[in-house]
C-alpha cells in the first residue's frame, strides 16, 4: 500500500459520506423506474466494476497480469446456463457449480502455468482465453458461434432469477459488487493479501520470508476465477443470452482497465475506476453511439493512456499525493491544518 | 560448542562450467561465521545452495543434524532460517513495517491477524532503529536503511539462524559502524550467524571463525587472524610476494 | 498430393506475414522487454494507410509500401519517445503492458470512426492474376508480396548484424546498462527500435492489402501470432522469427487440411501454451 489513502479523521466523514451515497445508491433505482437505460448503466457499471476488482486480485495485488479473464466470466457464464439449459437445473443449482467448474479448471491449467512469469504468463492468459473460446465454437453441446440461451420468463421470479423490474437486477448487481470489494478489502489486509503482495513485489523474497510462490498465486487465480464465475452468473442471467464473442480478447481488456485508472494498487481502485469510466463510457455510447460508434472505447483508450502517461499510480495514487486531497479534506471536511497545508500534529 | 550447519562436499557446475568444487564447512551453534574471497570465488553461490535457491549438483548440507539438501527455498524460513539479499530487494511499494509486518505473517511468528503482525513489527524495527521510517516506502530509502531493513524483514521471521549476504557492501564507516553493532546484538540475541562480506574489518570485529573461498574451491579455515596469515590467501587477495601481514 | 502441395503454399505465404510481423515484435520485446500489444493494430493502420494511398491519391500498393514503412516509422517512434520511454523504469510492467493494450485499443477504435467497420479490398489490374505451378496456383500479388517481404527480413537481418545502428540495437537488447556504458544514447535506440517494429508490422498490412480484407480488427489475428513466433523463434534472432512464422503459417494449414479448418486455432493456441510451459520447465531445469 502506498500512504493510507485517506487520513483518519476523513475517514470519520467519509464513513458517513458512504453510508449516505450507499442509500442514494439504494433509492436510486425507485426513482428511475422510468429510464431502465439508466439503470442499465449502472448495472453495467456494477458488473464491470466486479469483474474489475476480480481481475485486481490478480493482477494489482499479486501481480500476475492476466488478459484472459473475460474467458473465466465466460467459464462461470456458459457451465450455468448449459446446466439450466441441458440438464434442467435450477439457476441457483446451477451457481456453485459454475464456480467449482471454473475454480478446478483455472486451478489446474495454471499450477502448471505460474513457473512461466512476467510476460509469458500474460501470453499464456491469452492464449488459453481463445483456446477455450475455441473450444466453445466448436462443441454443438455449447450453442457453437451462435451461442445459447436461458428459457423466457414471466414476471419477476426470485426461484428462477429472471426479474421484469431491472430494480432488482440493479440491487443483486450493486450487492454483489460490495460483497466482493468487502471480500477483497479483507484480503488484503490478511495473512493471504500479504503473501500476494510480497510475491508481487519481489518473488526470491517471498520464497526466503517462507511463502511458497506457486501455492499462493494459483490461490489467488482460483479466488480471482471463481469471483469472476459468479460475475459470468449474473451476466448469463441479466443478458439471457450468451454467446462465445463474451469471452474476446478485447472483453478482456476491457475489465482491467478501470482497475488501472483507479489505480490498481488500492482494493478501491477497480471500484473508483469502474464507476466513473463505465458510467461515461455509456453515457457517450448512448449519446454519441449512433453516429460515432467505438467513440465510447476511444474515451476509454485515452483515459487509459493519460492516466499511465502522467498519473502512473491511478487516480487514487495521485488523490493520496494531491494537493486536492488536503484541500478537500482540510478545507471541506474540516480536518485541523496548519497554514502549510500540513496536517496538524495532535 | 556444535556445528548447526554442516555442509559436506557442495559442489555445482552451471552448464559444465565448475563455479564450486567440493566445499566442506560447519558453522557453531551461536557462533559468527564469515565467508570471504575474491570477485567470483562462489561466494554467493555457495550461500544460495545452503538457502535452497539453487539445487546443488552434489554434496550435502545438514541443519542439526536433518540432511537439507534440495530442500526448496520457502521452506527454510519454517526450520528457523532466514537470509538476506546481497543486492537489496525491498518490497518497494510496501512501507517499511508492512515490509517487516510480511516476515511476520509468516516465517515462524504466523502472525493471526496484521495487528498483530504489525506490532511484532514495531518490536523489530525498534530494535533495528527503524522506527523513525516506519510509513516510508521502502523503495524511497537509501541503500543504508534499505540494507538495514533486509536484515530486519529476516528478522520478522523469528530466525535461529541468519544468513547474511554482503549485508554492509556500501556503507560508509560510520554506517559500517553501525551495521557490525547490530549484527553483534542479533547474535548476542541467540542468532548463529553466517556472512559473506568483503569488509574486512567488518569480518575481524565479528567472525569467530573465517572460511575462504578462491575459484570455487575452499582453500583455508580458521579464526580471521589465522586466515590472514596463511600464506596462500594473501598470495590470493595480495598477489605474490606480498609482506607478512601481522594480524 | 496436389491440395497438401497447395495448402503448404499457402501456408508459407502466410507464415511469411507472420515472420515479418514477429520480426518486429522480436526486436522490441528484445530491446525493451516490453509485448508491444498493438503490434496487430500497427498491421491494421499499415492496410488502412496503403488505402488512403491507393484510394484517395491513386498510388499503387506496391508503391506505396515505402510511404507506409516511413509513416509509421515515424508513428512508432513517437509514440516511444512520448509515451513509452517515459513510464520505462519508473513505473511497472503493468502499465507498459497497458499503455501498448490502450494504444491498441484507441487505434482500432479511430479507424472504426473514420472508417467505420466496413470490409475494404483493394482492387487493380493485375489483383486477381493467377499464376499456376504445376499443380499448384497462387495469386500474382501473393506472390509479389511474398518475395517484398522475404527481401525485408534479409535486409533487416543484415541491417541489424552489419550496420553500426544494427549493432547498437543489439547491444542494448543484450545488455543495457553495458550499452550505456559505452556510450550508446538508448532513449534513441528505443525510438529507432520502436519505430523499426511499427514499420514492419506496417509494411506487413501494406503487403496484405491486396488479397486480404481491411477492417479494423484485422489486424488481431497477426498481433498474437507474432508473439507466438518471438517465443518460438527465440528472443533477438531474425533467422528465428522467420522460421518460426514459416512454420506456424504451415501448421495452421496442415491443421487446417488434415483436421478441420475450425479447429486450427484452437490447435495453435493448445500448442503454444504446452511449448511454453515445456520450454520454461527445461530453462529451469538448466539452471
């Protein structure tokens, strides 16, 4: 961790920030039960936001930069619904399956991967994301290239998870969203987050402190794969319908990206990145989309470039260093500062 | 007094090419053990079978007694022992107690929970003179302090023997000063100790007993003033001819 | 006997695109140990400039291959000397990593703008000439483009072995700080190396244009395949790369041939990753 990003009397305040923009953040969606474009934004946002601090488990705290990740969403997605679609199971059923079904399969592909490190190990993502994709476009069992679907439902219905009101897809998406970021602030303050870190930083380290590399970082896939899986759950059941293009190289881009601008780094990072790029990415596709296409991605590109270029920690490595932080945390939110600006010693 | 470290014929060859050839040595039970020689003698390479870095091609090494050999790295830190870096490897965007707070967690103190780690922590970088730099992070320091939280980071793992690699290599001789006066109080503490070093002032102060490599091979054994006077290692770090040096 | 003599040719026209493309990701991986992700997208912005030239001047493909070549030669090292160079060092091989993956991202995504996402082709006279060899035909562009692209990789190979830039591209990529040292200025050999790549993978979209469709993705095929070629090929040698891309274009259309053209990639990809991993266990065997 760099500095603590936030001092300890802003973090009072901004406990109470939070709690008030969780409960706008839950009344939200009463008030745009009309616009469902809305709510499909930030549902969106949610999810990529859950992918993200999936794939920072991974790639920020251990290390291990992985551009396949859109393929373990996609493991998680397609074992869900072909066991609804091919085996009659419940959704629910079929969730932990999903997840076990994509936890053995990282688990087993990448013990044997981890000895490879740096940039073979980002080629071995890649290439074992469009093997599977491969596999998937040509096994009739799995839809092939056109992809397969969950049946039609009527009505919300908690059973079968399939909603009419996107309010609920909205709630289930923002929960789990939390979930896994509690999940990941644990993490990292563990035993496990410091064994990653460590191995992160410095693998001959780690080996001499009594970490064994391997074990740790095939842990940290399983985790960052089943997260992933359970992301791919919700996808499948959102969308109803998948096909093998979920699991493109450019969808795996796509996830890492908001944990880099936010900074990935900080467990918080994926969580600002997510919801400020997803939001504006949409907002230009809606807007722009039509005659633009692709605008949104370039937005996107250029974020990507001048965050690295001239804000190498994210925004959160540059909010825990700015002048912005002492002002607003001195000036709005009234922490004691002396005339430099410097907080004051108590 | 017993030998904690028994080490047996070592040898290992990098694609043919012979870097150590049949190296035998003991280290004491709470005794300082240096190891000197040369550029390129196999120092390091040497250190780096014992820590289980690099697989011997033959020879043993035995820690009380249990035969080590091709043991893997990590799993020494659980038997006590513990190393440090000859060039510097901090956890560079970890402050220094989160850096020490690590060897903590595991090593054999497992600390539970990272309060506890990190007060076991606060212990070790009072005792190393750390505290002062506690929230830097560790790649913001200098090689002095980063050199001294080497040593600190083995430290966090509760070692019951250290293996110190060049841990004074750039200091100046004030810091040097400095280093030996910790060293002795972690030995002092309990710790064996066994160090590669050039200093050889460093190594006269400390070491109870010297061994000397030169091309890979041992080529004397003794306290540092009878090292000194052998009249192969001062033909060797000297040249020929060199006057007797009077230890 | 005729198809498997057909399909080798064609296996070789494309394996050559690939050795091209794999050359100069070869020698940027070997210089600054960095995967240039856009490597495909760089093709792309080759095919796309070829038809500018072509479309909007009237310049033939072939001509303008040296035009496309200095384009992105100076692209390539602007975006080095820019943007790379400065988060060399300071930062992690994470934002290297996306830096490259945003650029590629940003240049799909201007040329879907301007372009939009259209199939493009590019037509003249002689494009759909068809020369016979016994048995086996292959298109008269294929073949010009096949003898362009073997004349460049000789050219580089020597470029890089003989001339004094060559040898300060290869001292760096060997040793750095050794380079350094001896004098060498390795921020201009980033920008040369950088630029040198940029304008292979350009070349290589110029030399495809003309029997190979022009999209904006279309260059992501060739982008990974030449990293495959780089790790099988062997880092920092040109006689590698070629071979390695000869060879990956003929096992992708001998698997094609013998075991279906829908599971070549897949074939590819299982391959790729079981060499990787065999090959690191040998080094580390070695060790």
């Amino acid at each position: 961790m760099f500095r603590t990003i936030f001092s300890s009397t802003f973090r009072r305040r901004a406990a109470a920030a939070l709690a008030l923009l969780v409960a706008v953040m839950l009344v939200l969606p009463l008030t745009l039960s009309g616009m469902p474009y809305i709510q499909n934004v930030f549902i969106l946002a949610f999810y990529m936001t859950t992918m993200s601090l999936a794939w920072n488990l991974l790639g920020g705290m251990t290390g291990q930069n992985s551009i396949g990740h859109a393929c373990f969403m996609g493991i998680g997605a397609y074992t869900s619904v072909l066991c609804v679609t091919q085996f009659g199971m419940n959704p629910w059923v079929s969730l932990p399956i999903a997840v076990l079904v994509t936890a053995v399969i990282t688990g087993l592909v990448f013990s044997q991967c981890f000895i490879l490190r740096g940039p073979y190990f980002t080629l071995v993502t890649i290439a074992f994301a469009e093997a599977v994709r491969q596999i998937i476009l040509n096994w009739d069992f799995a839809g092939k290239a056109i992809g397969v679907g969950l049946p039609y439902v009527r009505g919300n219905n908690w059973l079968l998870f399939s909603f009419k009101d996107r309010a609920i897809y909205y709630y289930i998406a923002f929960a789990m969203m939390v979930g896994v970021y509690l999940i990941m602030k644990r993490i990292d303050n563990s035993r496990l987050g410091f064994a990653l870190k460590t191995i992160r930083e410095d693998e001959d380290v780690a080996a001499a402190i009594g970490i064994r590399p391997l074990k740790y970082k095939v842990i940290a896939v399983v985790i960052s794969a089943s997260v992933s899986a359970v992301a791919g759950f919700f996808y499948a059941c959102y969308y109803r319908y998948i096909d093998p293009n979920i699991m493109l190289q450019s969808a795996s881009v796509e996830l890492v990206l908001p944990a880099i601008i936010g900074g990935s780094a900080f467990v918080e990072g994926p969580l600002v990145g997510g919801i400020l790029m997803v939001s504006l990415s949409e907002y230009l596709r809606n807007t722009f989309g039509g005659i633009l296409p692709g605008i949104n991605l370039i937005l996107y590109a250029v974020v990507l470039i001048v965050v690295i270029r001239f804000r190498p920690t994210g925004i959160l490595g540059w909010y825990s260093h700015s002048a912005f932080r002492d002002f607003l945390e001195g000036r709005v939110l009234g922490r004691n500062m002396d005339k430099n600006g410097k907080e004051a010693q108590s | 007094m017993s030998a904690v470290l028994e080490v047996r014929g070592l040898c290992k060859s990098f694609r043919g090419l012979k870097a150590v050839s049949d190296v035998s040595l003991t280290a004491e039970e709470g005794a300082i053990t240096g190891m000197i020689g040369p550029n390129g003698a196999g120092k390091s390479t040497t250190f780096n079978m014992i820590c289980g870095f690099y697989p011997p091609t033959s020879g043993q090494i035995f820690y009380r007694g249990r035969d080590i050999t091709g043991l893997r790295a990590y799993q020494f830190a659980d038997m006590g022992i513990a190393r440090t870096f000859q060039i510097m490897k901090p956890l560079g965007n970890l402050t220094v107690l989160d850096n020490v707070a690590s060897g903590a967690f595991f090593g054999r103190h497992k600390a539970k929970s990272l309060s506890q780690a990190r007060e076991i922590a606060e212990g070790i970088l009072e005792f190393t003179g750390l505290t002062a730099r506690r929230d830097v992070l560790a790649r913001e320091m200098g090689t002095p302090d980063q050199k001294r939280l080497e040593v600190a980071r083995a430290l966090a793992t509760k070692p019951d023997m250290l293996f110190l690699d060049e841990a004074m290599a750039g200091l100046n001789p004030t810091e040097t000063e400095d280093a030996i006066a910790l060293i002795r109080r972690i030995n002092e503490g309990g710790v064996t100790i066994f160090l590669i070093e050039h200093i050889m002032r460093a190594v006269v102060s400390l070491c109870g007993k010297v061994v000397v490599l030169h091309h890979g091979e041992k080529i004397a054994e003794g306290t540092p003033e009878q090292v000194m006077n052998d009249p192969y290692v001062m033909e060797v770090y000297l040249g020929k001819g060199a006057p007797n040096v009077k230890g | 006997m005729d198809t498997f003599l057909q399909a080798c040719l064609n296996g070789l026209m494309i394996g050559g695109f690939y050795s091209l493309m794999g050359m100069g990701q070869n020698i940027i991986f070997g210089v600054m140990k960095i995967i240039n992700f856009c490597h495909g997208e760089m093709l792309m912005v080759g095919m796309y400039l070829t038809y500018v030239f072509h479309a909007w001047l009237g310049i033939d493909p072939y001509l303008a291959v040296p035009l496309v070549a200095l384009t992105m030669f100076l692209f390539g090292a602007l975006f080095q000397h820019t943007l790379i160079t400065p988060s060399l060092g300071t930062h992690s091989f994470t934002n290297l990593l996306f830096l490259t993956v945003g650029m590629g991202v940003l240049l799909t995504n201007v040329a879907q703008v301007i372009f939009s996402s259209d199939y493009r082709t590019i037509t003249t006279g002689y494009s759909s000439t068809i020369l016979s060899f016994g048995p086996v035909t292959v298109a008269l562009p294929k073949v010009v483009s096949f003898g362009v692209l073997i004349v460049i990789s000789i050219a580089l190979f020597f470029f890089l072995k003989y001339t004094p830039v060559g040898k300060k591209i290869r001292a760096v990529s060997q040793n750095p700080i050794g380079a350094q040292v001896v004098g060498i200025d390795s921020k201009k050999i980033y920008m040369i190396t950088y630029g040198l790549g940029a304008a292979l993978a350009g070349v290589s979209g110029a030399l495809l244009t003309l029997f190979y469709v022009i999209n904006p993705t279309a260059g992501s095929n060739f982008g990974f395949r030449a990293l495959i070629v780089v790790v099988v090929g062997g880092l920092g040698s040109i006689p590698g790369a070629f071979f390695a891309g000869i060879f990956l274009g003929l096992l992708e259309t001998l698997v094609s041939l013998f075991i279906g053209p829908s599971l070549r990639t897949l074939v590819v990809f299982a391959t790729f990753i079981v060499i990787l991993v065999i090959r690191q266990n040998i080094l580390l065997r070695r060790a």
